[in-house]
C-alpha cells in the first residue's frame, strides 16, 4: 500500500468500513510511514472528537494513546484469527491424513482377508485334520505310522522312512565294519 492508498482509508479505518486483509495493510503502512502515521492521528483525533461532541460527552485528552491502543488491538484481532485459520486448516488436514490413514488400514485389512479367505477355500475342508493333525496330537509315547494310502504324502513320508531305515543300516553296517577290521 502506498501512501495515497493509505491515506483515502483513513476515514473507512477511522470508522471501521475495511476489511481484514485492508486493516493489515493499513496499519503496516502506518506503523511504517511516520507522515500517514500524523495524518491518521490528525483525522483521528478530529472525527472522534467531534463525536464526543455529537454526544455532549467528555472530550478525552488522550487520543494519541486510544488511536496506538486501536492499531494494537486492531493488529492483535488480526494475528488471533491468523492463528485460528492456521489451526483450523492443520486440524483439517490432520483429520484428512488420520482418515487416508485409516482407511489405508482397513483397506489392506480387507485385502489381507481376502486373501486368507482366498487361501483357505483353496486348501479344503479337512486340509489341516488330513494332512497335520495326526502328527501334532498323538498320546505320549506313541510314534505314528503311515498306512499305506494312494495320496502323495503317504508315499512321501514312507519315502523318508525308507530313506532313515537305510541310512541307520548303512552306519552300522559301517560301524560293525571298522570294529572287524580293529581285532
């Protein structure tokens, strides 16, 4: 804002007819530019005074200190509803993150369930009394033997006893031959 700018918004100032973003500017130029700063005052002190007169009230002595007093109050009006718009856009988009977040969440949630339930309808019915709950809850003591059955596993673990039963026989088949060989 410039000086004449300021100076044809003294009287709308003086009578509170600008708008927020109109009042910043003033008052910035004002408290920047001592001869809008006496013009102000000037006017001020004239058109306050005389409604004073209007009013058949008590003419203050004071108006330099009501006119700082103003622009003060004016400023700090100004600053608190700065910060209240401030606040209210972070609260806005916090609770827009915190909503993208959560539904983020509870999307990739939904997925995984899918996917489980996508998995399970795969596996059948009886996938894990078939094929691991006999090796997990058998009696103390008790080792479980495979029945002969048509199914890969069956003919997998009967693979791996196989494969044991002639890994045991081939080391003591090598132990008794080193204890023959030792005499």
């Amino acid at each position: 804002m410039n000086c004449l700018q300021c100076q044809s918004k003294i009287t709308q100032y003086i009578e509170d007819k600008l708008s927020e973003n109109e009042i910043q500017e003033f008052i910035r130029h004002v408290k920047e530019c001592n001869n809008c700063y006496e013009e102000l005052d000037i006017y001020y002190t004239l058109l306050i005074g005389m409604k004073y007169l209007d009013n058949d009230e008590n003419i203050p002595t004071d108006f330099r200190l009501q006119l700082q007093e103003r622009l003060e109050q004016d400023e700090a009006m100004i600053q608190r509803r700065k910060k209240i718009k401030t606040s209210f856009l972070l609260i806005g988009l916090c609770t827009v993150v915190g909503i993208l977040s959560l539904s983020g969440v509870l999307y990739n949630k939904h997925i995984y369930n899918l996917k489980q339930q996508e998995l399970l309808n795969n596996q059948g019915t009886y996938y894990f009394k078939d094929n691991i709950a006999p090796f997990l809850f058998l009696p103390a003591g008790q080792s479980y033997k495979i029945k002969e059955q048509e199914t890969a596993e069956a003919d997998y673990f009967s693979a791996v006893d196989q494969y044991i039963e002639e890994s045991e026989a081939l080391e003591e088949r090598d132990e008794n031959h080193g204890q023959d060989t030792s005499h």
